[in-house]
C-alpha cells in the first residue's frame, strides 16, 4: 500500500508490504504535485520544487537537512493508522 503525510507545504509518499515493510519512495510540492529536490543556496540547502519553483524549507547544513528529513519519514512510518495519513492501493 502506498501511503502518504502532508507536513511543512510538503507530501512525503511511501509504502508498505509485509515483505519489505516500509519504503520512502518521493517527496512532493503541495501546491503542484511535482517532486521536491535538495538545492544550495549559497551557505545553505533548501528543498525547492523541480515545477513551480518554490523555496520550501532552508537548512543552515545538509546534515540538519538530513536530520528533517529523517524524523519526517519516522514520523510517516509511524503513523500508518493516523487519519492524516493517506493510503492508496498500490498497482
């Protein structure tokens, strides 16, 4: 099953099988759906939007960019059976 958490204009999308368990598969803008990709602005990394452009969250270094990014997944892989998660059959 695919599942999915929207947080900070963000939507983390995973999925699950009892085989493998659980799988970080993509990061989405909010406002158009498309992928979101790590970029240096200078001294700092944000995540932008490949579509629209959107600067969504700036880190003072990688590793705290690193660090977001795992608690996120965490927090997805947690939360299977919160009603803020999404799920979607998969095909």
């Amino acid at each position: 099953m695919k599942i999915s958490r929207e947080d900070d204009g963000l939507r983390f999308i995973g999925e699950w099988t009892p085989e493998a368990g659980f799988v970080a598969c993509d990061v989405e803008c909010l406002r158009c759906g498309r992928r979101i990709d790590p970029h240096h602005q200078g001294d700092e990394i944000g995540l932008a939007c490949v579509g629209c452009g959107v600067t969504i969250k700036t880190f003072w270094s990688e590793t705290e960019l690193n660090v977001y990014m795992a608690e996120k997944w965490n927090q997805l892989r947690q939360a299977c059976t919160h009603p803020t998660v999404t799920l979607h059959s998969s095909s």
